[in-house]
C-alpha cells in the first residue's frame, strides 16, 4: 500500500515537474520514509498515551531517531516490516527494558551509555541501495553523527550528575 502510494506520488511530482524522472526512486524512497513514520508516530503517540509513558516514549525517541537519523543501519526490505520491527523494538524497550534499567545505578547507566555511544562514534553510517552520496556526503553524515552523540552524552552526563547530587 505504501509502495503503491509512493510510486503514485512521485509518478504525479514528475509529471507536473517538481521531480526529474531520473530522481524517481529517491523520490519514491522519502516519500515512503515519511509515510512510515508519519504511520509510527501516530502509532507511538496511541500506545503512549494507552500505556501512560508518553514522556518516557518522546525522550528514547528523541535520543533514538537523532542517532539512527546519521548512523543508518539496517534497512527493512518493505515498508511494513520496517513498521512491524520498529514497532515491536519500541514496545520491548518500554515494557521490559526501561524497568529494569531504572533499577540500575546512575553511575551503571552513565558507564553504559558511554560504551554505547562510544561504539556508534567508532561505526560508519550505513545507507540504502538507493542513495548514492559521495564520500563529502558521507563524511558531512559522520561529523553531524558525532555532534548528536557528543551532545546526548553531555546531556546523560550532566542529567546524572544532577541526579546524583540530590
């Protein structure tokens, strides 16, 4: 439904000229992106409010897509299934994993966060088939990638010292 949705999109952006025939699968590609995540954040925002973590929710989604926005990763092989497994992810961590990580020391938390982090400093951001950038595109990607990280791990930081003091 997605694909048949992106495909008519773009089919109808080339034809009245906002989009070159040559851009047809990039258009098609961002057109599906923002439909799948128009689709998850209202999806997220139902479940949220149903399961009374909407705070919760927003700030590991903040965290969550800032980071996933200049590393990549794995790419689903439709739309749904992308869908599906975010879905999925976002329920196991805040039905099971936030519980128990709330148990945990700040100082547990920090150390993980920081070999976390540290390990998504020391990977290259992986893209889709569809997406040809250049080495300046993909070094551009690693430097705002490491300007997200750097400045969530302050943000973990000074909220664990603050924390820590009370």
């Amino acid at each position: 439904m997605i694909k048949k949705f992106s495909k008519y999109l773009s089919d109808y952006f080339i034809k009245i000229g906002i989009v070159e025939r040559k851009n047809k699968s990039w258009c098609q590609y961002v057109i599906e992106k923002k439909a799948i995540r128009l689709i998850f954040g209202m999806a997220t925002l139902i479940f949220s409010l149903y399961i009374k973590k909407t705070l919760e929710i927003a700030l590991f989604l903040i965290i969550f897509c800032s980071i996933r926005k200049h590393i990549g990763g794995w790419h689903a092989s439709s739309p749904w299934k992308c869908l599906t497994l975010s879905s999925v992810m976002l329920l196991l961590i805040t039905v099971f994993l936030e519980p128990s990580v709330e148990r945990l020391p700040p100082i547990i938390t920090l150390i993980l966060n920081a070999v976390l982090f540290a390990d998504i400093l020391r990977c290259s951001p992986l893209y889709p088939q569809c997406v040809h950038f250049g080495e300046n595109e993909k070094n551009a990607n690693n430097q705002k990638k490491k300007v997200v990280i750097y400045t969530i791990l302050f943000i973990c930081c000074h909220y664990i010292t603050i924390i820590s003091r009370n």
